[in-house]
C-alpha cells in the first residue's frame, strides 16, 4: 500500500482529502516528487506553480512530462486522478 499525504482543499482551505505520497515511488527524483505533491495538492496553474517551485515554466513543463512518463499517465487530468486514487 502506498503511503497517503492528507492536504486541505484548495478551493476552500476546509475540506481535506487524502493524495498519494510520491516520495520514493516511481523512480521520481527529488524535484519530481516535489513537483509532483505540489501538482495533485493545488489547483495552480503552470504558471503559478513554476512561481511557487521558483522554476521557470520551461522546466515545470519537462518536470511534468517525466512525472507522466514515470507514473504512465496522459497529461494532468490523468495524473489528478491517479494521485486521489485511494488504493
């Protein structure tokens, strides 16, 4: 079983739902994995997030595609899901 992070809503702050833990899982580097909980924890766009990571969107962009190759997802809908998938 996969360890589990709990993270609060970011639309609302209140709610809180639970999202896989990257760290150690998938051959994901260190940055992907935190590129990766910053992802499934926000509703931040790419720009926002290269803000908040301090990387340009250029490499949030190469940190996303190896992030999807690595977990065999499609692109960030398909990893959203695969990231709350409580399993």
């Amino acid at each position: 079983m996969m360890n589990m992070l709990l993270v609060k809503c970011p639309h609302c702050g209140d709610a809180e739902y639970k999202i896989r833990s990257f760290e150690g899982a998938f051959n994901l580097t260190e940055r992907e994995v935190e590129v990766a909980n910053a992802m499934a924890s926000t509703a931040w766009n790419e720009r926002e997030l290269a803000l908040v990571l301090g990387i340009s969107t250029r490499t949030l962009k190469t940190h996303e595609q190896n992030i999807y190759r690595k977990t065999s997802c499609n692109n960030r809908l398909d990893f959203i899901i695969f990231a709350t998938h409580r399993r």
